[in-house]
C-alpha cells in the first residue's frame, strides 16, 4: 500500500505518527512523508530565512531512517490558509503519493496550521481522483482509495482515540526520527518548557495503558461515504 | 411561501431533496433552485467546457417537471470557498428568492463544495436583508424570514435527521426529476460503482422505516435566534 | 387529540409545560396531568402526612383552571425507582390516558425522581399497548401513537430546545396555575432562595427570545422507530 | 474464538446481525446466540404460554442454519431489568461462552428490553472473571478477553455506525434464519405495519451504501480500558 | 492582569460580557475592548459612512465607564473573513494588549462577523508570541500566557455554559455602558423587534438562575495544550 | 471546607484522586474518603471473607496519611445497585460528612460499581438536606451546598477533563497512600497486567501534560442549577 502523512511543521510526524509509520515501512508499504510548510517560524532567535534550510535537513534525517519519501510543501510557515492556492497544492501531494491511507492533523488541534492542514486534506482527498481540475502539476490518481485518519494531539486536548496503533516494537526508531529534530529541543524547552522525548514517551505510554499494550498511537478515523469496511488497514 | 434549495451541483437537489420540493410545488409555493457551480468537473472523460452546458440543460429540464425556476450560479465546479466574492453571489441569490425556507448541504457532508455552500448559505442569510452591503446585485430582501434546514448526506454519515418529510406521493416526481440528469448515471457508475435511482430508493426507504412512512427525505434544522417557533413549515 | 404530562410533583407541570397544555386545552384537546409522587417530602416543616393531602388538594385546583384530568400516582416523594412495581404503574398510566402526545421530564435533570420518571415513561410507552402483560390494571390502549417530547428543566442547565412553543396568550393561566401551589412558595424560597413566579417569567421570557415570541416554553423530542414525520402536533 | 450476541427477543440477532454471526460461523468460529427473554409478549392474540414455546422453537430452527448454539435466557419477556437477579443470569450467560467477542443492543434503543440487556452485558463483562462472586452456576471464564460491539437499531435512529460488516455474501442465510421466525411476520405486519424481510434488505442496503459494498451491518465499538488495539476482530 | 475582550460590532461586548469586565476593571485590572469592524452596516436608513462614526463615538463612551482602552480593528462591518490580512490585524490586536484573558465570540453564533472573530482569535492566540512573522506592526507579546473564553449568544442557541460570573454587582454599569449605543436600539427594534436593555436583563436574570445569584453572564472555556490548571482567573 | 471523594472500592481514591485530596489536607480542610464496597471479590485467590478484612486495613492506613476519615459502606463488593436500599445508604454518608465538595467515579467509567456509585451520588445529593425522608440514620445536613465532580478513570476513556489539579507537590503522597494497598499490587498484575505506581506516573504526567505542570489529575464538574458559579473551590 501507498501510506500518506501530511502534517504541517517537521516533527509533527515524528510526535504523532512515527511508531506507526515505522511499523507500515518494515512492512514494505511505502511510506511518504508531507511537510506542509517550512517550519521557518519555530524559534525565538534564529531567523526563519536560517532555520527553513535546518528544518528540511533534519525532515529529511528522519524520513531517512525508515526509508521513507519526504514531499516539501513550502508554504511559509504559520501561514497555512484553506484557500485556492493552497488546496491545488495540496492535491498535488496526495496526487504524488496516491494513497490507500492518509494520516493528518485533527480539527481540534491548538495550531492553527496543523487545523488548515487538516481541512485541506479533507478537501483535497476528493478532488485528486478528478481528471480536468485546471492549474495541476500532477495527474489525477486513483479515485475510490484513501481512508484518511486523524492524529492525536499534545496532551490529548479533546480528543478520544478509536483506534489505537501498538507501537511497542518501533517506539526506538521513533525516538530516533524525532532526535533528528535538534533545532526543536532548544525552542519547545525556550517557548513551552517541554522535553520532547519525555513528551512522546508520556503520550504513547498513556495510550499504550488504554489500548492493552507497552506504548501505542491513537487515531480516529474520518467517516465518509464508501470508505467504511471493517478490514482495517492499520498495522 | 417561497423556498429555495441551494446545492453545490446540477442534480444534488434531485437526490437529496426533490420529493420535499415537489410536495411543495404541489401546494402551490413558490420554488427556486439555486446550482451553486456548473458541474463542469463531474466527468472523468467528457471535457469541462463541453460537460457545462450539458448540465445546465439537464438542471433545467429536471426542474422545470416540478414547475421551478433555476438560478445558475456559475461558479466553477469544485472551486467554491466561502470568501467575499463567493459571498456576495451567495447573499444575490438568496435575495433573489426572498425565502421563508432554506434547504442546503449539512457541515459534515463528504465533499467541499457542499460542505462551503452551507457555509455560504449561513454566512448570507443574515446579510441579504442589510441593505447597505455594497457590490451587491440584487436590493435587499425581508430580513427576518429564511428557516434553514439541512440536507440529509449520501449514506448517511453521521446525520441523525430531526425532520423527516414523507415523499411516498411524490417519490415517482423524484424519480424522474432524477432521471433528467442522464449524464451522471454514467459517471457515478464509473467513479463510485453507484447507480443512482437504486440509491435514491434505497436512502428513501431507509428514511422513510425510521419515519413511519414509506418514502422520506430527512433534514435537521440550524437552529438560530427567533426562528424556534414549532409551527413547522415543512411540508 | 390525549395529551398527557406526566411530571414527578405536583407544580412540575406548572413550572414546565403549564402554558403548552393550556393551549391545548383551549384548542378543545383533552389534557391529563399525571404526578407520580405525592410531594410529601416537599418542606422542611411540614410532615408528608399532612403534607401530601395538601399537595393533592393544590394540583386538581391548578389542574381545574384548565379543565385537566389528574392522574395521582401517589409513589412516596423521592422514591421514584424505574424498577418492575413502578413500571406496571406506569404503564396503567399511560394506558387511561391512551396518549397522543406525552410530555415528561428530561434524562439530564437535576432531581433524581426527575430523572426516573422520565426513564420510566420511556420503559413504559412501548408496553402500553401490549395485551398480555401480566399485573396492569387497565387494558392496553393503542400501539402505535405516542409521541414523547422531553421538558426543559430549572435553568436550562444541558438543555437545548429543538422544539418551542409561544405561550405568550396562556402565560397568565400559566401563572394562575402555579399560583395554586401555595405550599411550593415557602418551600422554594427556604430550600432555594426561589421566588418561583419570577422564576417562570425569566425561563419564558428566555426561551421566548430564542424563539421570536415573548414568551415560550422549550422542549426536545424523543426520536423512536417510526414516529419521525414532520407534521408536528405541538401547538 | 468464541462469538457471542446477547439479545433481548428471538429474532433480534436476525435483524440485527445475523449476517455477521453466518460469516464467523463460515469461518469456523464458535458462535453463541443468547436470546434473554422468552419473546412470549410479543404478539396481540397468542397466549403467551403458547408463544414462548413457538417461539424459543423458532429460535432454534434459525441458530441452527449456521450451527450456532442457543442460550435461553427464559427471562419473561418485557420485564429485563438490570438488577441483581438479571445480574447474575447474564454473567453466567458470558461465562458459558467465554466470549471474544460480544454483540448486544445499543444504549439509545427504542425498546427497554434491548436498553437493559445491553446495560446487563455492559456490566457483566467485567464480572465474568471474578472467581468469588456468589450465587453464579458456572465458573468463572478468562478475564481480559471479549470485545463488545453494539448492534444498529431499526431505522438507524440516533446511530451513526463506526464499523461496517460486509455481508453480501451470507445476506442470503441472515433471510434464511429471519424466516424461521415466522410468528413475528405476521405480528410486524398487525403492530408496525412492517414487512421483516422487506424491512432488513432496506437496512443492510442503506448501510452497504455507506460501507461500499452491497450489503453491511453497522455496529460501534464500546471503548475500555485494555481492549482497543486496532487489530480488529470482525470479519 | 490583562484582559481583552475581541468583538466583531460595538455593543456586541456590553450585551455579552460587560458586567464581567466591569468586575475586572473594579479589581484594578487593565481591561482593552477591540472591536474588530467598524459597525457600519447595523442600520437600514443611516448610510456606512455616517453610522461609522456614530458607533465609534458610542463604543468610546461606553468603555469610558469603565475606564477600557478601546482598539478599533475598522474592518469594514459584516466582511469579517479569517484570511490572511485580517489575521496580521488580528495577531497585533492581540499583541497591543498582552492579555491573560481573552474573552470573544463562541463558534456556532448566529451572525458571521462573530463566528470569524472567533476563528481569528483561535488562530491568532498561538502567533501573538512568535517573534518572526512578517507584516506584523507590534512585536512579539508573552507567548505563554493567554486563557480564551467565549461568551454566550443572543437567546443562548446551542449554548451550555460551563462558567458563570456573578454580575449582581455591575449590572447596572453594563446597562449604562449599554444604553451609550443609542443607535442600535432603534436599530434592534427595527430589524429584530427586540429593547435590548430588555434583553440583557432576561438573559442575565436566567443565566443567574442556572447559577444561583441574580444577575450572571455565562462562557465556555476553549481547551488548550497548556491552559488547563483549575486556579480560574475569571473574576 | 468538607471535602468528601466516594469511591466503589479501595485504592480507587489514591489512583484517581489522591493527590487533590492531599493538597486540601494540606490547606486544613475536613476530608472524608467514603468506600463504598468491601473490595472483598478484588483477587483471583484469596477468598472474600479474608479479602474484606485485608483491604480495610488498608484503606485506614492510606487515609491516615493524610489524617482523613474512612466511611466504611461495607455494600458487598461488585453489588452495587442504584436501588432504595443502597440510595438510603448512600444518603447517610454524604450526611455524614455535609459536603462542600464532592468527588466521585464517572458515568461512562468501565466498571459498573464505578457507574452505580456515581449514579447514586447524584441521586443522594438533592436528597442529603429533606428532613422527613424515612429510614435515615443521619439528620439532614446543608440543602444548598455540594459541589460534584467526577474523576477520571484507567487510560482516560471517552474521558475529557475540564479541569486539572497541579498534584507536583503532593505526587509523593499520592504514591505512598497508593502503596498501602499491597494486596491490590499482585491483584493488577495478575488480572491485568499493570503497575499501579507505573500506572498513575503515565496518567499523571499526561494529565499534567496537558494542563501545564508536572503532575496533575484530571475532573470534569456535574453542572447543576444554582450550582454553578466560577469561584472555583478546587486547590
């Protein structure tokens, strides 16, 4: 299968996503991973024209890891807009990946780019199977595939998984993907007081004590019209 | 009364509402379709220029077998957002009606053009009777009228209907108004494997076991300031 | 048409639904209260025995304003149990009334003895027109009819009215009716620090605003198999 | 695995999951058909001492199409309630099973038999592995196992499915047994004026739509502690 | 502390929150009123240009009683969009005011302006603190601080408060600050046949009732990551 | 303040609500921890009788850590009923200790004593200040007061808190009330295979996590009439 993460900034996959990316690659699924914007706003003292060119080298560090493809949306960073613009692009990246499962940010996430990037999945998902839409780089894809699932958020604000991902045996290699992500460490410290390792090991434990297991993700799963078999598709 | 039913595309209104429009129609109120785009997109061979005009005709023939005048909207297919522009063609049109009724796509509905109509429509109802609102086409209509209900999804994805209008008399009118749009029958057969008069009976029939008749379309109200009062005006 | 409330104490229905079943009764409907306790514990002085005569005395007065049959169902005040004794009382109730609509309190309200008569009326709607239950007083009525519409409660706390009824012509014969239930006057103004006239006008008023009338009273149904259709029977 | 479904009345399982249970037997599961109450109610003339054993017969004719056991729960039917008593027959019910998997009736259902049998089961499952507790006939079985579903209710009121069954290939076998209970045709016909046979192809139509399939069964998942690893165990 | 209250129109803040901001002003808090659009539409005789300055003067008088620093957003009225020049507008707003409290309308109000401020202030509360988004005007504000509160609506549609202020103490200031906007009580009499002195005191009085003291006004409080602790700083 | 937690079992307390209670211990007010059952069936081997005696040793011991009294409810352990009998208990307890506060199990929690208890806490509260209800063994205490809030349970399923404790300073107490419970220990790792001191680090960090502390524990407030103004009394 063609497994899609789209999320805004680099490191949200890994914080989110990453044991269950990890399980899809050793697998053999191919595994993509779309940075929506280019991170260039997240530190207090580094300027965003610096910090862009370390984000994508640290994106690509831990995509590496699982053998997993990155696509660079490069929208500017905190400017995430559910506006025209915007969704031909993201249809080009769900076009590019032509997926059988999509992982995005949920609706009620506390950024407001990981809330757009959500809202432009689920406009796009539809619209990448239609041949004639004006303005594309890519041709259409596949037309009926595409289960898409919504992440967890920080601290779990609001949101009450419905499928839960074990992650027992790839939470290393998550550990690994967002280590690559040392430009974070020093901002989450400056601007949330947050150890992001401990974060992560928090977050996956408590889910891993709702689902029966050691650590674990917790998804929802969109509910739309002829995507509903019970055959899941998660590892 | 008048009523107006906005949808995203030539022949949503067939699906989701007709049976409703017709028994009004019956009653003798005046009744308005408004197509938002032109459903140019909606073909995975026949090219937007040409698929236009196609579904401009067969809006206008289903509608004209309940009596209905259409408004075309125009907006290109798969390309509605709920920005200013979009706005002011929206509150036009529902001036243009002058409604005591409403019918539009529900929030959670499966495709973005349907999901931003009813967003345009929320968004407009308020404005079309402020008379000061500028670049608009049409004089301001009553402001204090236009109960809105939402239409009812395909499948039914987490849509509970509150209101169930009994269409067994008129279930033969959807039909046909349904049969005008012969260039869907094709294309939801190739895209989505669907043939669309056995999808009709059988979300009629399903509505119509939960409502104690044995056809129904089903609806929810947005409920809104001073419009609570009970005398339905649903036919 | 048979309207029936059936409430826990007697001033409930007053508080309530007292303006909706006067305009019931004035549209020549014929309208039973049932109060399932007899409001014995219902001050801090007075004791049940005597209390309970009182309470009875006050709802036929209140009841007669209206023209309304009372149904005492004379459970101990605060001992509603929606347990097998109670049911079989329950359904008798339902039963002699052979309803039309019924009106009763909602699951979320702050009074237990709330909470289950309105939990029994549910269990009891369907069995009343059942023939063989063993233990009823009364033969079953008719099957099939029965819509439940749930009462708004003190505060509105958890409760958003989908249905609202303009009581503006009936408020005075509301409050007439209330005002027989001296007893309640004393109590509420001890226990609650509630002057309960004013108390009704600012819940009537309230609701009133939401609905575009002065006064109005709000409810929620009970949606059930087969009594969906939109051809609403409130006033 | 050991397969059960917990319902209130014989032909419940039928209607609401028979499709489901003929797939686990297909593939060779232990399935289990508890039927709780001896369905002697449900009929306007019959006795119901003569019904029960009409219809207890019935229910076996059905099991047996699919080699399921039955379990008679011989609880009078209209009169579960989830007290001690019913308490204890439901945990010795699970126990007999020792279940992987548990279908039973939703929360929100229109019959107060289904409403408490699905409290029954919600609050036996755990009890199920406790050795200790007094007064149960059999022992106690495995603590940790048996995930519960919760069946779709007739005309889908108020349930919004999270899990779909395809069931296009035993929708045949799920008539098959519904036909074994031919005492309840004619009582549909007399009480609801509804067909059975009818009734089901409208609803395993509607949600196969949803599913994208011809034929489904809906069900949620009740969510617990330890039991929500994505590794579903449906068919 | 800092407080700000975002509003789409003047007397939006009066009707909805003034009696708590009378508080916090009483405290010796420092307390900004944005009103984000210029009001220039809420007439159907008196023109845009002319009313905007009658409403601007109305809404500087009003928060003149309190002692509030007005910022006027001048957007012009019902063209709120949450696009990305309103958010550059909206992320200094927020910055001039450094707040520890923000109160501002709730997602599902009736009128649009309302329901995008909202969204605005979502987005916005996260960038306030991030010092390198380009186009700003004021520099980065505490990036830490910041609990968002929205305020109830007009009729309480869809509305539970999970907060209630006790106004009993500043109601009569919030009438006065309310009778500063002369304009619209002609207006809302027009247009909504609705006093609004009227009105705040029947949605005071039933907030007050759901509370237990006379007067109250009620909000909701929006969950984030990192703003949970219970010390509540709302007077 | 009287602060009263009611649990169904022992160790329920320390797990869910322990470092709260300590913090209002610590400020000096009346605690009172009420265990409902005798936890006697909570071990796969040693028996009942011997069970009952063992766990209220520890229950003392982990409430005279906090110098808190233990009301002993001595309801037979997994026999929980919202009936008359153990409603009338139930009252006589929150007499006992006329509460300002309270703190119980949540509805949706996966254990039906957990649910029975919470359900009867909210049927006793009203009833804790009549003075004539019969069968009492305690005279009625305050009508007016009684905060309730609901406690978070194991992996926090379908669980939102509203509001969090910082327990940082008190997580040590936590622990060491926990700790007294050593038969539970053995019990959790045989049945379940969990830690409990493991267990409430993950749940705490989460929840701290979330609200912006080290260590918090999770609630959500009954919302009830005259209940609800926003001088929070939680520490």
């Amino acid at each position: 299968m063609n497994i899609i993460c789209v999320v805004a900034h680099p490191d949200d996959m890994e914080i989110l996503c990453g044991g269950t990316l990890a399980r899809y690659a050793q697998s053999g699924h191919t595994v993509t991973i779309a940075v929506f914007t280019d991170g260039s706003m997240g530190d207090a003292v580094i300027k965003p024209a610096e910090l862009k060119g370390i984000r994508e080298k640290e994106a690509h560090a831990a995509a590496g890891i699982i053998g997993a493809k990155v696509i660079w949306g490069d929208i500017v960073d905190e400017h995430v807009f559910p506006d025209a613009a915007q969704r031909l692009r993201m249809i080009d990246i769900l076009r590019e990946a032509d997926p059988d499962v999509i992982f995005t940010h949920s609706p009620n996430d506390y950024h407001p780019d990981h809330r757009y990037v959500g809202q432009l999945v689920f406009d796009a998902y539809f619209q990448k199977g239609l041949p004639h839409i004006p303005g594309q780089q890519k041709p259409a894809c596949r037309f009926g595939q595409a289960q898409v699932y919504y992440m967890d958020n920080l601290g779990g604000i609001g949101f009450s998984p419905t499928e839960y991902v074990n992650i027992t045996e790839t939470f290393e290699i998550k550990k690994q993907m967002l280590s690559c992500h040392k430009s974070q460490f020093e901002a989450m410290k400056d601007l949330a007081d947050t150890n992001l390792l401990d974060m992560i090991e928090v977050q996956a434990r408590f889910r891993g004590m709702a689902a029966g297991c050691r650590y674990a993700e917790g998804f929802t799963r969109l509910d739309a019209f002829q995507r509903g078999l019970t055959s899941r598709i998660l590892p």
